[in-house]
C-alpha cells in the first residue's frame, strides 16, 4: 500500500497527476508562442485643408485679384519708420570748447564749424600771442548764461557723439560763433554761415582781432 501524506492521498498518485499536467501546459505554450500578436491599429491620414469658399466681389471693369486657393497666412507686420529728427533741448549743458558741449553721456558739436581748439593760441600784428581757445571758451559761456541749448536730430541710440545745428532761442549757434570769430566754416557750412563767417574775419572779432589784413575785406571793414 502506498505511503499517505497528511491529507490521506497517496504520495504516488499525486506525482502521476503533476507528470499528466506537462505536457498540457507546454502545448498551450506552443500555440501561444505560433499565434501572431495583433497588428497595431493604423493611424488615419490627416485631414485635408479645405480653404474656405471665397465670393468674388469685383466690380465691372476692374481687373480682379488672384486667386486663391490655399490656406490664408497673415503677412508679418513692417518694423515701425524710424522717428524723425527734432529740437531736443539741453539745459546746462557741459561746453567743452568753442563749439562743443556735453549732455549726459552724449557729446554734441554744432553743425557747419570747426571752433577754436581750448589750447589754440593765436598772434597779433605786433607777434604777441594770446589764448584764443580759452577765450573762445569763455565767450560762449557768458553768451549762453545758464540758457538752454536746442539741436535738430534724430534719436542718437546707442551714439556716443552728434553733429547738428543747434540754437540758443532765436539765435543761431553756428552763426553767432563765426560771426564772432570763435570758428571757421567746414564743408558742410551753408552760405549763410559763409557770409557770417566774412563778417567776423573782415570786422576782426574772437580770433582775427590783430590779425593782418589779407585783401579781400571791404575797405569799410579795415
């Protein structure tokens, strides 16, 4: 009689059961292993842009515009102009010479003059010399007393320096400077600054006074 375990089944006909369920069990496996897994769905194509359906309003006798026949795409926007040049005031200002003058971190010179350098020294009929760019110097700054000083130019940005007509009031800054000697007109003078410049060399004011004629004053003027 074969050996019983606790429960009272004999040993023997458990172990021919389990050596019965083997072969079943690797079966199954075979065929699981045989059976192709299932496809993936496939994915649906995308929808097609359809534009929307447009009603030519173009009048009789006038050409019409192209067509169009895709979807409609918003043009970027143009960068805005660029703001114009105006009179920008500075009061206080920092003179640096004859015709120059610091606002802030900006340096502005006056259009159409090159002024009298601060260290320039200039000489009299008789050979004596004298500070002429100080005196220059000095002149503009008991003529500004404190007042503001205007110049015509666009928005500098990130310019450390400008070059612009500039006036005191009514008054023209460039013309009162040659008109008083304290410059000479460049190449970028107007004829007016021209005349004005005659007048201060003809009629000895700022760095002409003692100077020599040279022949083309009017003979009033010497």
């Amino acid at each position: 009689m074969d050996r019983k375990d606790h429960l009272g089944e004999p040993v023997s006909g458990r172990r021919r059961r389990a050596r019965s369920l083997v072969p079943a069990a690797a079966a199954v496996l075979s065929v699981l292993a045989l059976t192709p897994l299932a496809a993936a769905p496939a994915e649906e194509p995308a929808a097609e842009i359809v534009p929307r359906a447009t009603r030519n309003v173009t009048p009789p006798g006038v050409t019409p515009g192209p067509t169009v026949d895709g979807p409609l795409v918003r043009e970027p926007l143009p960068p805005p102009p660029p703001e114009p040049a105006k009179w920008r005031r500075f009061f206080l200002p920092v003179t640096t010479d004859a015709g120059t003058f610091r606002a802030g971190a900006l340096t502005i010179r006056v259009s159409g003059v090159d002024p009298v350098k601060v260290d320039q020294t200039c000489k009299r009929t008789s050979g004596e010399e004298w500070p002429c760019g100080k005196t220059g110097l000095h002149a503009l700054r008991m003529f500004l007393r404190g007042r503001a000083i205007e110049c015509y130019f666009p928005p500098p940005g990130a310019a450390e320096q400008v070059i612009a007509p500039c006036r005191v009031g009514q008054t023209d800054l460039g013309i009162w400077l040659l008109a008083q000697g304290w410059a000479t007109p460049n190449d970028f003078a107007t004829d007016d600054y021209r005349a004005a410049a005659i007048t201060g060399r003809c009629e000895r004011h700022g760095m002409w006074q003692g100077s020599a004629s040279d022949g083309t004053c009017p003979a009033t003027a010497n």
